[in-house]
C-alpha cells in the first residue's frame, strides 16, 4: 500500500485547510485510515480516524469540532479539514492506514504501531 499525504501549508490562526491523502496498492474501501501528527519535540499523536465505511469516527478532544475527517473510496482518497486552525496545530501530519479485520471493519485503531502503512507527512504551520 502506498499512500501519498498532500495539502500542507502556511497559514494563520483562524485560517482553514484542507489535507489528502490517496492511496493505491490495495481496494482502498478495505483500509481503515487515520490522520496523525507530529509537532516538534513531542510524540505522535492520532488526530482523527474514520472507519472503512466512514461510518465511524474518531477525534482527539482538541480538535472535536474543528477537524473533520472523511473519505471518497471512488477516489481512493481520505482528507481532513481542517477549520479555525490554532498555532497548537502546527505540526508534520501523517496519514496512515489499518488492514487487519481481527476486531471487525468499523474497529478504529487508536495506537500508531496498529497501523501497517504510512504516508510521508506534509507540514502545516499556523502562526499566531
């Protein structure tokens, strides 16, 4: 599974953005996908993830209400928008994907190391 992170930016507090990810090597509707970041100096955290279906979600509680994750499986595609963006934002974001169905398909991985494939980040810095 290769998976390919775009739509990083620059921007300032208040602002919106909108990150995808697109994914190939594997029928995208099996992979239950998550959006981490990574802000310097600290560990890896999972913002959001969304089921194979997407008819389940996950947010970290900072973010409830600001970021929205959701996928196209047509399009082999899960994004994240990112609204009222807060420099406690900025960060390296990672999307990664979740293949095994031990727990069921609308099972949502919480841990990094549950997932088995990464995409490369793309950097998002909210100034003040």
């Amino acid at each position: 599974v290769l998976l390919q992170a775009y739509g990083g930016g620059l921007l300032q507090a208040g602002g919106s953005l909108r990150l995808s990810c697109a994914g190939s090597g594997r029928t995208f509707s099996s992979l239950t996908m998550g959006w981490f970041r990574q802000a310097p100096g600290k560990d890896r955290e999972l913002v959001a993830a969304i089921s194979r279906s997407g008819s389940s979600t996950y947010y970290l509680d900072s973010v409830e209400g600001r970021l929205t994750i959701s996928r196209d499986n047509a399009k082999n595609t899960v994004y994240l928008q990112m609204n009222s963006l807060k420099p406690e934002d900025t960060a390296v974001y990672y999307c990664a994907a979740y293949v095994k169905s031990y727990y069921g398909t609308n099972y949502l991985p919480l841990k990094s190391f549950e997932y088995d494939y990464w995409g490369q980040g793309t950097e998002v810095t909210v100034s003040s």
